[in-house]
C-alpha cells in the first residue's frame, strides 16, 4: 500500500471527466437498484457488469469505464536512473517510515503535494508546472545539504502484556542471542521485537518518546544513519518529469493523478 502519482495527458480535460463521472454516477446507481451485492446470485451479477460495460461503450469509455482513446498515459525510465522505481510520469510513496514524504516531513521539508501545490481533497488536477519546477530543484538542493539521518520508532507489541515483556538486560540479552543464531539474510521484526542482523544500523540516538499510531504508548526513537541517496535520485526523476512537461507545445493539456 502507498501513494501513487501518474502523469497524464489529456485531449479534452473536461468532456473526459464528464464521461468517466457519468459512467460512475451510473454504475453506482444500477448497483445500489439491485440491493446488496452478496444476495445477488453469479447470474445477475454478471448480467449487471454486462449491461454497465455496455453503458460506459456507449460513451466511448472502454469496459471500466475510462477514456482511453483520448487520455495518454505517461511513464517511461528515466535515462539517469533507468531502474529506479521512480519514472518519468510517475512517482511512489510506500507508508512506511522508508516512504519519500514520510521521510521529507521527518525533515520539515515540503512534500510531493506541496511541491505540485495540490489541494488535500485532489485526486487529479493540473498542477502549475512552472512554480513545481522551482519548488522541486529548490528541494533537490536542500535534501542534499541534510546530514543523512533517519528516526525509528520501537515499542512493545500491542498485543502482549507487560508481564511478557523482557523485565532485565539479562532478558533482554536472551532474547537478541536466540534470533542471532539464526540463519537470516535480511533485517526483520516480529513478535520479540525488531532485528537488523544482515545490515545493522549504526545509531546515533536513542530517544524516549510517545507513539501515537494505534493509539498511545511509549516508545524509543532510534536516530541512525542512512543515506539520502535514493530519495534524491527519486526527486531528480520528478524535476525531470517537469522539464519534460514544460518542454511540450500543449503543457496545460498534462495532469496529475494522486491514488492511494
């Protein structure tokens, strides 16, 4: 899971999306007249998928209902960094604190969608690629003057209770020397706690805190280094995108679309 940004081209920005909110209203619309989906038996639901396929081919949408005879989508390797997961016209964010806008705003730096100028309720607009050409080389510049840090948060499993927590050092030591017998080529977590046996962190810090995902509870922010290399790589691709917009004759006909 995670947050996914595609470029666009579009011939006609505004008949297209009137034809694929058509085609939506439409769809949820037959469904809703047919009741709860699980009481309809296999027969009547593909009758319905049948009839709505027809219906968005009736509006010159293909079988899902999206344009696309006149809607281009854009995505190719960037030549610098041909086999980044970052490509020209598209760009990923997983969740996780690996995540490049959980690791900008770790930073206090502006993230992908201030970078576009994007509204929070967006999911697709033209952004003004000019302003996001600055805003994306200014980023560049500043990532690369950042000390190469990342912040972990560790805390107990919200499933144990304290009495099955290690209550020592000595228990704590235990538990670390039966998973460092083990035979692991990657860095893992699980219900003992987390370990990075095949690439160890070299920490800085450890600093007592409060974690507030899934409710409150203690924690311990580990501050270690980490390169920012790939995320760097990652914006150039974006400043790349840009320039690539802004070379085009037809700029204002290109479009970002914000899934997640």
């Amino acid at each position: 899971m995670g947050l996914d940004i595609y470029l666009s081209k579009y011939e006609n920005f505004e008949e297209t999306r009137r034809k694929e909110q058509d085609y939506n209203q439409y769809s949820e619309e037959y469904w809703a007249k047919l009741g709860e989906y699980s009481d309809l038996t296999d027969e009547q639901k593909e009758e319905a998928r049948t009839h709505i396929k027809e219906y968005a081919n009736s509006l010159g949408l293909d079988d899902w209902g999206s344009d696309e005879n006149t809607v281009e989508s854009i995505e190719f390797n960037d030549e610098q960094y041909p086999e980044h997961m970052f490509k020209i016209g598209y760009f990923r964010s997983s969740y996780n604190e690996s995540g490049i806008e959980r690791i900008l705003t770790n930073y206090g730096l502006p993230t992908m969608g201030e970078v576009f100028g994007r509204d929070n309720d967006e999911y697709l607009f033209r952004p003004d690629w000019e302003t996001a050409d600055k805003r994306a080389k200014q980023l560049i510049q500043v990532l690369k003057e950042k000390p190469e840090y990342r912040a972990h948060a560790v805390s107990g499993n919200i499933f144990r209770g304290n009495k099955d927590l290690p209550q020592s050092e000595s228990d704590a030591m235990k538990i670390f020397l039966k998973e460092f017998n083990k035979t692991n080529d990657y860095n893992y977590s699980n219900s003992d706690g987390e370990f990075f046996l095949e690439k160890p962190m070299n920490v800085l810090a450890i600093i007592p805190g409060i974690k507030t995902l899934l409710g409150e509870r203690p924690c311990s922010y580990v501050i270690y280094e980490e390169s920012n290399q790939w995320y760097i790589q990652a914006l150039e691709i974006v400043s790349r995108t840009i320039e690539y917009v802004l070379k085009q004759e037809d700029k204002d006909k290109y479009y970002l679309r914000w899934s997640s």
